[in-house]
C-alpha cells in the first residue's frame, strides 16, 4: 500500500540528508591548524654504482633548505600558459593558465601551480650526486615568449653533479598545448660506471581550493584533491594524502606504463614517462608537512657516455580530447565515479549540442529535452499509473475510515481496490527508479565537466559552474516543484499528506547551492514532466466517471 508515495519520500529523505551534510560539512567551524615541528632535512642518500634496476632508492628527496641562496626566475609565455621556472633546482614554481580565470577573481586568470600550495613540478638526478631541485641550474640565453609563427620555445638549464656528472635539462612549451617537454640530457664525464635514477616529482599541501563545491564532494562528483597514478596493470588508482598521513597509500610501485598525477577539480598535473621505460611511483609525506610524489626512472651510463630521458609534463585543464590526445588513461582523471559508463556517453551528446548550438545552456536544454523523449515510454507510465491513483484516493480516504482500527482488512480491502481498477501500485515506481542512474550520472557531467566552468548561458547567467547570482532558477525550480505536488494524488494519510506538502520547499532549498547548469537541467525537465502529466491528467479526468464508483 502506498509503495510508491513510501519510495519517493525515502529518496526524497536520503536527498535531504546527504544535502544537509555536505551543507554543514561546508560550514562548520575549521579545525585550528597544528603546526608542525620543522626538523632538519635529511638527504636522500646517493645510490651506488650497482643498484638494482628497478627498485626505488633508499631514504627521501628532501625539500631545499631554506639557507640556500635563490636563483634566477626565467618567465616563459605562449599562447595558453605563462610559466616561472627557478633556477635554483630548475623547477617549474608557477603556471599560469591564460585561457581559465580564477574562480574567486574573474578579473585574474587561473594560477595552478603555485607557491600558494607549496605546489611545485620538480626533475632531477636523485642522490646527493644530484644535481636535483636543490641544485643552483644556468640558464642558457634564448627567446623566453613563443614568437608570432613559432609551433615552440626553449629553456635549457645546466648543471653539474658529483664525479663528473654532467646535466642539461630542456623545457619545450608548444603552441596550443598544455604538454611541456621536459628532458635531462646527461654526460658522465668520470671514470666509472653511473647508474642512478632520474626522478620528476610533483609537491603539494594536499589542501584543497577554498571554493570546492560540497555538494560535488557529497555525491563523489570530480571534487578529489590528491595524487592518482595510472598502469595497464592496476588502471586508474587515487591517493588520498590522508592515505599518506595514515602510512596506508595502496598503489602500484613498478611499472612499464603509465602515469603519475596531481588532481584536482577541473584541473590536473601529470608526469607522462614513455610507454615501456621501466618506473617506480613514490609518495610520501614529508617532514615539511607537505606531500610529494615521485616517478623514478633508472639510468645507466658508461664511462664518457651521454644519454637523453624525455619525460612530458600535462598542467591544465581536464578537457577531455586534450586528455586523450596526451596520454593514454589521462583522460580518467575526470571522475565520474560508479557510473561513468553512463556519464561519458552522456557528456558526447552534450559536446555534439553545443558544437551545434555554441552555448552550453542552449546544450543542456536539449539534452534534456531528448533524455526526457528517451524516457517518454516509463514517463508515461509511471503518470498513467499516477493518475489512476488520483482518481481513486477518495474511495482509498473512505477504505482508512472504515478500517481505522484494522490495519489488516484496511490493506486487504485496498488491494482489492488496485485489481478491481487493474492499477499497479508500483506502477509509478518502477519508470522512476530506473530514470534515477541517468539522473544522478549527468548530476556528475554538469558538476565535473570543465567546458561549463565560466561558461555563460544568458542574460544574468553568466557561469553555468557557478550559483545563480540572483537565485532566479531556483525559485523557478521551486515553483515547479509545487505545481508538480499538485498534480500528484493527494495521500490517503494525513502525515504523508503534510509531508508531501511541504517537501517541495524544503527540497528546493538545497537548489540554492546548486550550479546554474544543474538548476537549468532540473528546471526544464520538470516543466517538461508537469507537461505530460497535466495531458495524461486530462486524458483520464475524462474517464472520471468510470474510475470514481463508490
């Protein structure tokens, strides 16, 4: 009895709940932050001669000593980036992205690798024989902007290391590509063998953006903040640094493939080592209290011989055909989470719409436009079945009367009711349940995907990514929701009643928080519902008569 109504109001429940936690995870009060007690760094120690070839090195890449004087800053700009590289350990220290601004400051664009977060891209031969990030590099003369014409533009850096060890290190920037080629080029000028390892590592805080959006986070849209390494072996693993505060980061250690990753929402920085060169993955907590993350390649070189390692560096957003075009699995990174395999099928349709229409709002209409014509069929259903059901509440209110003290016969006399007039109580369920993964898989497409990220629809809506400045949408939304109450039986019970009654309004409060894009979305599919169910309503008022007997 009232199966439907009691499934409704659980998924309704469990809605409120999850949105009430993500709300009052947002706003509660911060944890005082612990400083931690600075304590020497210690050296990673150098490797010998006949270290294995694959296994990771003893000990740790310890961060630079604040006494050691600072290097020279070289700025390189292109067509998409404007990045500041240190000499002091050749690292790539700001990146600047020209094409995405900030969320806080429209006015400014996006800095994604930054001090602000301790967040560095470091390379360099591991070892106290370095030379590493804490190595003072030279800068060779050269362009520092990518010239009108010009498909790149190079810095070369050099350093020396111990017994003999000689390195030049090579940032490509590339026209129209996020992809930096960074290559060590070595030279052992001593009279023994060499073999050590070449790292590329990333550093962060491992504290997230202040404007995440909690909601993203509740229902594990794209809001992760961490390390992610990819392998044919192990596919796309996720590091929390919790992970890495608790000594418990599972991860693959060695591979022939694949990648390692700093992710974020909307965007990600990724080591792309060569397929089939050996690596080892590496992270860590450091004593600095930040985390880092290493890929580690083992090099060997004889006496006078010279050796080139090219390892690509992606830092910038997680656009899909640029993902894919840069490494294979990169593309991952945009976590869709447990129904992926129905959110990238919808994503495709959403870009093949906006390629036709150019506005991403215009896209989302019509996406929901046809997943609605998809689902006409269980649509339909589930409101004939509604409507049966309003049409015989008065004989279900009269069966509660009668039967108020035996529960028993009350529900037996109901059932009788639903076979007389042949409905199905769960008639209208069973069309929605099955809509609710389609649902909750685009929910994470208009949360995660980055091409909605400052992207504006029309007039006041000028970031689909962003709250509706004047709350417009949903208020609209609210409306909508309390006409389609209206249209829906009127249950039996009068706690239910009043509980379904209200539930519009408490619902459609958590809209507020919600995305433009996300508020369009469930906007003009209820407009589109409240269509239907108004003509199939008609349909059946007219057999009022035949359905209405007492």
């Amino acid at each position: 009895m009232d199966t439907q109504r009691l499934i409704l109001l659980f998924i309704f429940g469990f809605s409120l709940l999850m949105l009430w936690e993500a709300w009052d995870r947002e706003h509660r009060p911060k944890p005082p932050v612990v400083q931690t007690p600075q304590q020497p760094a210690v050296p990673a120690p150098a490797l010998g001669v006949k270290a294995p070839p694959v296994a990771p090195p003893p000990g740790q890449i310890a961060p630079a000593a604040s006494a050691e004087p600072g290097g020279e800053v070289v700025r390189i700009s292109t067509d998409l980036v404007i990045a500041e590289i240190d000499t002091r350990g050749g690292t790539l220290k700001r990146l600047e992205l020209l094409r995405h601004k900030d969320s806080s400051d429209p006015d400014k664009n996006l800095v994604l690798v930054s001090p602000a977060h301790q967040y560095e891209a470091q390379s360099g031969v591991a070892g106290e024989g370095g030379p590493n990030h804490r190595t003072l590099w030279r800068a060779a003369p050269g362009a520092r902007a990518l010239a009108p014409g010009a498909e790149s533009v190079e810095l070369r850096l050099s350093a020396q290391g111990r017994d003999g060890l000689e390195v030049e290190k090579i940032f490509t920037f590339k026209r129209n590509s996020y992809v930096i080629d960074v290559s060590l080029q070595l030279r052992n000028g001593g009279a023994a063998p060499l073999a050590t390892y070449a790292y590329f590592q990333l550093t962060h805080d491992g504290k997230p953006e202040g404007n995440r959006n909690s909601v993203a986070e509740t229902f594990g849209a794209q809001s992760f903040t961490g390390f992610a390494v990819y392998s044919d072996e192990r596919k796309f693993e996720k590091v929390h640094p919790s992970d890495l505060d608790k000594g418990k980061a599972d991860h693959i250690k060695q591979a022939k493939d694949g990648w390692l990753a700093f992710v974020q929402h909307y965007f990600v920085s990724a080591w792309l080592a060569p397929q089939g060169v050996p690596r080892d993955y590496v992270m860590e907590k450091r004593q600095d209290g930040t985390y880092a993350a290493r890929l580690l390649v083992p090099v060997s070189l004889a006496p006078g011989a010279s050796g080139k390692l090219a390892v690509a560096l992606y830092a910038g957003p997680q656009e899909k055909r640029r993902l894919e075009a840069a490494a294979p699995g990169l593309d991952l990174v945009v976590d869709y989470g447990w129904l992926a395999i129905i959110a990238w099928p919808l994503f495709w349709l959403l870009e093949k719409l906006h390629a036709l229409t150019g506005n991403w709002g215009v896209a989302i209409v019509l996406l929901t436009v046809l997943i609605k014509l998809i689902f006409f069929p269980l649509s339909a259903a589930s409101y004939k079945s509604m409507a049966k059901m309003k049409l015989i509440t008065p004989r279900l209110t009269k069966i509660r009367e009668m039967y108020a003290n035996d529960r028993q016969k009350m529900n037996q006399a109901m059932m009788e009711l639903y076979k007389t007039e042949k409905i199905n109580p769960m008639g209208g369920c069973f069309p929605i349940l099955v809509q609710i993964p389609v649902f909750i898989a685009l929910y994470w497409v208009l949360l995660a995907a980055i091409e909605l990220r400052h992207a504006p629809f029309m007039l006041w809506i000028k970031d689909l990514a962003a709250l509706d400045p004047y709350f417009v949408l949903p208020i609209l939304m609210t409306v909508t929701m309390v006409v389609q109450t209206r249209l829906n039986p009127v249950p039996p019970d009068p706690v239910q009643a009043q509980v379904m009654k209200y539930m519009p309004f408490v619902f459609s409060i958590f809209f507020f928080f919600f995305p433009a894009g996300l508020v369009l979305y469930w906007l003009v599919n209820n407009i589109l519902s409240i269509a239907q169910q108004w003509q199939i309503q008609r349909m059946f008022d007219r057999g009022k008569p035949a359905h209405a007997k007492r």
